[in-house]
C-alpha cells in the first residue's frame, strides 16, 4: 500500500508540475495531494515537499490557515483569463463551449479569490 501511495504522491506531484506551464491544470490542489499521499507513504518525501522553495509555502499556507497567498491567487486568476481570452480570440471555440468554459473559470476564480491571504 505505501508504494501506491508513493505513485499516486508523484502523478499528483508530476501534475502539478505541468500545471504550472497549463493554465487549465491547477497546481495547487496536486501539490496538496502529492503532500497528503507522502505523509500517509514516506516522512523523507513529505519532509522534501514541505521544505521545497517554490511548494513547502503553499502547503503550509493551506495546511495552517486554509489560505492561498496574493502571488499565487494573482496567477491563478490571470491564467484563467489567459485561457478564456485565448478560447475566444485563437481558438474560435463554439458559442456554448465558450460560455461553459467562462462559467468554470469564474466559478474557479471565485473559489480562488474567496480565499483568504496567508498571516504577514
């Protein structure tokens, strides 16, 4: 059981990786479950991600007061927009893909900005 915990740990972490360069793909809620499956799997590896640079400050943010900082939130909702603006311009998706994607995105912005920012 703790290898399958250790697999799902990297798809999670791998996701949230490429979700960084995919504005559709979230990389937070990947890299809380990469850090969910750790700990249930191997301390060395749930250690590693809490201490790393770029994803320990989410973690932890999330994991003590249920927040996402200004940064993260900022990127998250211009990428979003990003997405939309590109559907609409670019990719001259249809009418009701258009609107669906629009309401998913505002629904995730939502979600995103109604979070609250982590301590000073």
């Amino acid at each position: 059981m703790k290898l399958a915990w250790i697999g799902l740990g990297f798809l999670a972490l791998g996701l949230g990786i490429i979700g960084i360069a995919l504005p559709l793909l979230p990389t937070t809620p990947f890299v809380l479950l990469a850090a969910f499956c750790f700990a249930r799997s191997s301390e060395r590896l749930h250690q590693w991600l809490l201490q790393h640079p770029l994803f320990g400050p989410m973690i932890s943010n999330w994991r003590d007061h249920g927040a996402i900082g200004r940064g993260t939130k900022l990127l998250s909702v211009s990428s979003m927009a990003a997405v939309l603006l590109a559907g609409w311009l670019l990719l001259e998706l249809p009418g009701w893909l258009l609107l669906t994607q629009a309401v998913v995105l505002t629904l995730c912005a939502a979600f995103v900005l109604s979070r609250p920012e982590p301590p000073a």
